[in-house]
C-alpha cells in the first residue's frame, strides 16, 4: 500500500517568492495528482503527472518516478494562491489507478 | 456542464438519525468516487464505482455506510445511524476513465451532534 508524505506542512511566503511543495510516495504508480483546496473548502484538480513536467499559468509541476518524488512550484506568488495544496497517489501498484491515497496537505499563505 | 452536484451542503442532525447524502456525477463520466475528509484524517476514499457497480468498499468504515448507484447520474451515500464521529465534509468527485483527472464537487459538511 501506497504512502504519501507532503512538507512543507505550513508555508507562509511573501507576494511575488517562489513557492516549492514537496511530494514523496513509497510505491511505484503510473500518475500522481496535485489538488488545490481553497479556503472555502472546494477542491480543485490542478495536474494530473506521470513523467517529466506539466506548466499552467504560474504553477509548474514535476515528477521524478525512479526517486518517487514530485514537487509542486509556483512563480510569483500571490495572495489568491493562498490554498492547501494535495499530493495524491494510486492506492496499490497495478491496481485501480482511481483508488487514490492523499497526502495532509501544506497549507500555504501568501501575505500581501 | 454544471459539474459536479451535491446535496445538501450542509447538513445537521442528531446522533441515532440516518442522514443521505447525494451526488450528481458529470454527464458522461463513468467512474464515481466519495471521500470523507476530517481535521485528523484528512481525505479518504470511502467507495468508488465505475458504470454505477460499486468497485471497492474497502474505506467504508462500519456496515452503518451504506453508498448505492441507481444510475449514471445519481449516487447516494447513508449513514445509519449516525454517530458523531461521523461529522465530516464528505465529498463526490467524477472521472472519465479511472485513473484520469477527477473532478470534486463542493462537499456537504456533516455534522451530528
């Protein structure tokens, strides 16, 4: 069975810093999932990833599947990005690749 | 497409009562998914189906969760009864294909007093 761990656990950043979050897994999957959770509580899917590196707007996701490690970065930073990002991963190797296991979360602020 | 639909978003009640909730899938999605996330757990898969036949049941935590699809474009969750260990946000999300992007719709927080 799958396990997932996120840091930073909390972020507090400035408008405008390079924001990192980090993912790590302990089984080998086919894709992983970045998610977003906004302050009011709904979730958003922002990558789905299974090699290499995936870019929307300000947010750039990696994967490095032989070190089962992903990072979520996002440039210039701003006040609205302020969310809990989520890492999620399939459960089992080889099984369902819907049964999704999900990290705690790095709930990340960004101050004006 | 309105996304996807959950009812109610917030829903009160007492320990002992059942409590349903339910979720509309995006048209066309054939793979439907419901979460329980809390303070201490997180998020949690509960049971997924795909084509409306339940796949694993694995996260549902007691025999008082029961979930059913009685279509493509309906799914319920019950509790029953309800206990307060209970209270959480649930969540149904929608897939098209089972690995492929899932989409969330806005939860229903619970809670039982």
């Amino acid at each position: 069975k799958n396990e997932v761990e996120q840091s930073p656990q909390n972020l507090t950043a400035q408008e405008g810093e390079f924001i990192t979050i980090n993912c790590s897994y302990s089984v080998g999957i086919s894709a992983l999932h970045w998610l977003q959770q906004h302050p009011g509580g709904g979730i958003v899917s922002l990558f789905m990833l299974s090699s290499g590196k995936k870019k929307h707007g300000r947010l750039i996701a990696t994967i490095n599947i032989q070190e089962k490690h992903s990072s979520l970065h996002i440039t210039a930073s701003h006040p609205r990005d302020s969310a809990v990002y989520i890492c999620a991963v399939p459960m089992n190797y080889g099984g369902s690749q819907g049964n999704l296991i999900f990290g705690k979360g790095t709930k990340l602020s960004v101050k004006p | 497409d309105a996304g996807v639909i959950q009812s109610p978003r917030h829903e009160v009640t007492e320990m002992g009562q059942e409590v349903t909730l339910r979720c509309k899938p995006i048209s066309g999605h054939d793979y439907l998914f419901w979460y329980r996330q809390t303070m201490m757990r997180g998020l949690e898969l509960l049971i997924y189906f795909n084509n409306n036949v339940p796949i694993d049941d694995s996260g549902m935590p007691e025999d008082r969760f029961s979930a059913k699809m009685p279509n493509a474009s309906f799914s319920t969750l019950k509790i029953q009864p309800s206990e307060p260990r209970d209270s959480a946000v649930y969540f149904c999300a929608s897939s098209l294909g089972g690995g492929s992007e899932q989409f969330f719709g806005p939860g229903t927080r619970l809670t039982v007093l």
